[in-house]
C-alpha cells in the first residue's frame, strides 16, 4: 500500500486512514495488532527500568534511576493510604502499575501523526498503525474489566458472599424494594468500568483527532497551533492516567469497606 496524501486521498481518507488499527481475523476475534505490540513494548520499558532499579537498590546514595523509582513507589503507595482503607500491599503495585503504564500510553500521543507513515513510507509502504494504544476502545475496556473482577472479588472476600448478597438487594431502599435495588447496583456495578474505559478512550481520542486537523493545514499553521495543543496535551496525558488510577482505588476501597 502506497503511503497516502491527503491532497489526492482528501481530508477524510487521511483522518480515516490514521484512525484505523492494524488487523487481523475478522468478526469477533478480530486482533488489533499494532494496540497489542505498542502495549506490550510500552509494558516492557516500565517493567525493565523498575526491576533494574530493584536489584541494584542501596542503602547509601541512590541513583537517578532509583531516585526516580522510589518516588513513583512512594507517590503511589502515597496515594493509596489517602483512599484505601487496609493492607496495601496488592493495591499500591496496582496503582503504580495502573498510572505508570496508561502514562507511557498517553504520551504515544505526542508523537507526530505521520510518522509512522513517513518512516513506512520509506519502503514503498503505509500501514494502518495506530501508535496511541488509548484510542482504542479494546484497550480502555481491556484495562477497565479487571477492575470489574477486582470488584467482584474484593466485595465477595471482605464482605462475604451473604453481606454482598444484601448489599445488592437492600441498598438504597430497604429490603422491600429489592428489585429496584437489585437493578440500581447492577447498573451501578456496570457503570464502574464503562465510565472508566469511555472517558480514559474519548479524551485520547479526542486529542489524536485535533492532532490530525492540524496535521491537514499548512505547515507554517501546524506550528503556531500544534504547539499550544501539544503543550496543553501534556498536561492532559498524566491527568488521565492519574484519573483511571484513582477510581480504581476508589472503587476497590468501596468494596473493601463494610457497611
């Protein structure tokens, strides 16, 4: 496939062209390939530098690169005591992993749209590669049920599965209004990693699109408006990751807690 240009191909082949993953099969068990490589390459560069900087940890005068792991630790361990009331110690690697790994993803977006495409371009080719693993809806989702799971699980172990049973049936209205009861916290349960995928996968989105309208002007306007876009972005790109992790805290904290 020869590398497209937008004065032939038009504005909207051009933002479509971008906007379309890498894939293989078809129907159901269709597999975007380049959310899954960028995911798992953006994975490695957070568990390599972490686990380095764990085996040569000191007592006497850190590093740069332990500085900066022991203050991700603490920043997330921080950031769990504020919210989860109990043991930290599954939920603080959680948080960390959650916030360090949707940041890498986010900043995927600071990357020039084309270039992918111009680096391809190179060798006669211009796949369909999407470089921002959180504009893809499959991969907010794939992050957000196993929270859902955790939910499930923490609720059932810390609540036991009769204190979750009435939960579920009693709360808000009391035991007599139980099926509305049942269907408020279904749909709230439901809500929980729905909200968590759609608003971490819209922003992203979002921001690659303006991306791409800038990319279609004049390239002595892309300048003057990319710029402040990009600057903006960057405030952005760890909001969100701070946001998805801190729900995840909440939401667990909600089921650990007791009523």
């Amino acid at each position: 496939m020869i590398r497209i240009n937008v004065a032939e191909s038009g504005p909207t082949s051009y933002i479509k062209h971008h906007l379309t993953n890498l894939q293989v099969g078809e129907g159901f068990w269709t597999f975007h390939l380049d959310t899954m490589i960028v995911s798992f390459a953006l994975g490695l560069l957070f568990l390599v530098p972490f686990v380095i900087a764990a085996r040569r940890v000191t007592a006497g005068v850190p590093g740069p690169l332990q500085n900066f792991v022991e203050w991700m630790v603490q920043f997330a361990d921080n950031t769990v005591a504020e919210s989860f009331h109990g043991k930290r110690d599954f939920i603080a690697p959680l948080a960390l992993t959650i916030f360090v790994w949707i940041l890498l993803m986010n900043f995927m977006d600071l990357i020039p749209v084309d270039l992918v495409a111009g680096v391809a371009s190179w060798f006669g080719y211009d796949p369909y590669f999407k470089i921002v693993p959180t504009t893809d809806v499959n991969a907010t989702f794939g992050m957000s049920l196993p929270v859902l799971a955790l939910i499930l699980i923490y609720s059932i172990r810390f609540k036991g599965v009769g204190g979750f049973t009435k939960e579920m049936l009693t709360h808000p209205f009391g035991p007599w209004l139980f099926p509305a009861n049942l269907i408020l916290n279904i749909v709230e349960l439901l809500a929980k990693p729905v909200s968590l995928a759609l608003r971490l996968f819209g922003n992203l989105y979002a921001a690659e699109l303006i991306f791409l309208l800038i990319a279609l002007l004049p390239w002595y306007m892309q300048w003057m408006l990319g710029g402040p876009w990009a600057l903006f972005h960057i405030i952005v790109v760890p909001l969100q990751a701070f946001i998805f992790m801190m729900l995840t805290i909440v939401y667990l904290s909600m089921a650990h807690d007791t009523h």
